[in-house]
C-alpha cells in the first residue's frame, strides 16, 4: 500500500508550475543579451558621433591648436587647459600669461582629471585620436611636468610721436638729473627747450654722440653703460631694450633672430651654408633636435673655434662679412676682438655653421650611414646630393 508521500513523487507535475531551467537554455540567454548591448553599444556611437561624441570633442579642444587636447594642461588660476606641447610653444615664442584670456600666471600643471576623461573619450571614439607622428612630435616638446610661465617682460618705451626728426634729441645723460649716474660733459641741447641751440641732424651726429645699433637713439659714447661692437665698430646704449643694445662678450651674446631650434628651421640662410644641398642640412637639424642643441651653443663653440686659429677673426674680416651689416669696420690686425652685437654674431654663427658640423660628425654621436657621408666639394652641383646612403 503506497503512501501519501510516495503518490506525489509519483504525480506528474501541474501545469502552473514552471520547470528550472537547462544550462544550454542560460548560455543562450547570455548570448542574447550580450548581442542586444553590443548592437546598444553601436547604435549609441552611431548617434553620438553626430551629438553628444561631437559636443564632448568641443569640450575637450585645446585653445592653442584647435584640435583634441594631448597631454593637456591646466594653467592657474583663471584655469584654462591646451596641449602640454602647446603650453611650451607658447612660453617658448614670449608667452608670460594664459594663452586664452591672457590673464596673469606663473604655471601650468598636469591636467589629470581632464587626462582621465579624454581616455575614457578615446575608447569609445578612438578615431579622434590625434595620429602618431603628432604625439611623437608633441613628446618632444612637452615631457609631462609641471611649466613655469615667465612674468610679463618690461614695457618698451612709447615712441614721441611729436619729436622734431630734423633735430637731435637728448641722449638718456643729457640730463643733469638721469637716473644712471653718470652726466654728459656735451649734453645735446632739447630742441623743444633750446630751440635757437638745436642741432640739426643734417650736420652728422652731435659731438661726443652717436646712434645706438639697436634703437637708434643718441647715446653718448663715453657713458658707462655705451658699449661698441670690436667687428662692426657700432656703438650701443645698453639702456632702451635690455639685451639687445648692448655689445656683449663673444661666449655672452646671443645671435640676432635664433632663439632656438624652431627659429634654424625656418631660417633660409641656413641652406646658403650649405651651398643648397638640402640633405644635409635636414640630417643636420634632425641630430640638433634629438640632442637638444640649442643655436648659441652651437655659437660659442664656433666662437671658441676661432678664437684657437692663428689668424682669429681675420679671415672673416677679410670676407668683409661684417661691413655688410653697418659699413664701418676697421682692418686692423692687431685691435682686440672682444665685444660683439647680436647681428655680427648672427654672422658668425653662419660663418662657421657648416665647419661646425663637419666637426661634430666626428664625434661619433651619428649613426654609422650617416657619419660615413663624403664631404663633397661640388655642392648642389654632386648627383648625389638626394641620395641618404651616400
């Protein structure tokens, strides 16, 4: 006789009651599922490349560039972000405040939190990316640290519209009471004071005067602050622009117009140094950039070159290199040559860039295919000018 219990194990089960379901049955599900939010995913993007992806990219544009923001930065306090390599350029071509609303700074930090959205960004739009070649050219600008933002340099002086130019002007010690400390014993008189002294400019410069190379002011030759370029004999005032009217020691002075790497490349007399070939000066200026060599250190080691040849500067001078500049140089062998202004510097630099470079070959920092190069004498002329293995 069955029991009760034993009649219900025996008992089909009612249809109301739903049966647990097969492992086949869940992997399918899964599949499904997993199908529906990929086709979610694609549809999103589909949309969004035109809407939201779109207003997002907006956002996340750098200031400088225009394009998605690499390696941003954010500069404080006004707290505006650019590429990293943007912020550089920017302190590297005189920048001293924020790029975009030029509002007052001294830094620039890593922009991490932006750093992790724009990643997030990528994944989903890895098409905006910026190519390779532009974050290997971005990395060489920018390595990732923190960027001081030099303070606003001093204003130049306004110009006064209202001088007389037929007449001499003053010089900066002219006036008994000049903030530099020293009077001119033959002050020029004011032609706004003085009218019936003025000095008529027709006549030359005044005695004791001159006109400074770099602003053309008068300044007094016998100032202490006056200082006279030894290869084009002209003088300076070392008072109006800081740095640039002056005659500066030959290891000091900073050659006119080169600043750095970016100010070689786009300078054309570099190919006249290389009498056109063209090869050469891109292998050149690729070996300056990987070693970070800047154009005045390149300068004073053309400057200590010379200065250990038996005949010194004379060979330039004899080039008359320097009398292209102002038209007054003097040919004596035997006056000291220790002073010089940024122009003839300039000269110099390009005097000697190309020896420079032969010299540097040799020592060894080049790849082999390159340092085997054959110095050719034929210039643009040789056929294998546009041959690298050469």
């Amino acid at each position: 006789m069955t029991t009760s219990a034993s009649v219900s194990l025996l008992t089909p089960p009612l249809s109301g009651v739903k049966r647990r379901a097969s492992q086949d049955a869940i992997v399918e599900s899964s599949r499904k599922r997993l199908k529906e939010d990929v086709d979610d995913r694609d549809h999103v993007e589909a949309l969004g490349d035109t809407t939201f992806m779109q207003e997002l990219a907006d956002e996340l544009q750098c200031g400088c560039c225009a394009a998605l923001v690499y390696k941003p930065v954010l500069v404080l306090p006004c707290q505006h972000f650019f590429c990293g390599s943007c912020c550089v350029l920017w302190i590297r071509n005189g920048g001293t405040n924020c790029p975009s609303c030029r509002s007052v700074t001294s830094i620039a930090t890593p922009y991490r939190a932006l750093q992790g959205t724009l990643d997030t960004f990528l994944r989903w739009a890895p098409h905006r990316a910026r190519s390779e070649r532009e974050r290997q050219q971005a990395d060489e600008i920018y390595s990732g640290n923190n960027l001081r933002i030099p303070g606003p340099r001093e204003a130049s002086p306004e110009p006064n519209i209202n001088q007389n130019t037929d007449f001499a002007q003053p010089c900066p010690h002219c006036s008994p009471g000049n903030p530099y400390g020293w009077v001119c014993p033959q002050p020029i008189p004011d032609p706004n004071m003085d009218p019936d002294h003025a000095w008529l400019l027709d006549e030359g410069d005044p005695p004791g005067h001159a006109r400074c190379g770099n602003c053309e002011i008068m300044l007094a030759l016998r100032a202490p602050t006056t200082s006279k370029c030894d290869m084009c004999s002209v003088s300076f005032c070392g008072i109006n622009v800081q740095g640039r009217c002056v005659a500066a020691s030959l290891p000091a002075q900073q050659p006119h117009g080169l600043g750095d790497i970016g100010d070689l490349i786009e300078c054309s007399f570099i190919y006249d140094c290389f009498d056109g070939n063209n090869v050469e000066v891109e292998i050149m200026l690729d070996y300056l950039t990987a070693q970070r060599l800047t154009p005045k250190h390149i300068y004073r080691e053309i400057i200590a070159h010379t200065q250990s040849q038996p005949r010194g500067f004379r060979t330039l001078i004899g080039r008359n290199i320097f009398s292209e500049i102002h038209g007054a140089v003097d040919t004596d062998p035997d006056i000291p040559r220790s002073r010089i202004c940024r122009l003839c510097a300039a000269e110099v630099f390009f005097a000697g860039l190309k020896d420079w470079w032969v010299r540097e070959r040799q020592k060894g920092f080049l790849e082999p295919n390159v340092a085997n190069r054959k110095d050719c004498p034929h210039g643009e002329a040789c056929s294998h000018q546009k041959d690298f293995g050469v």
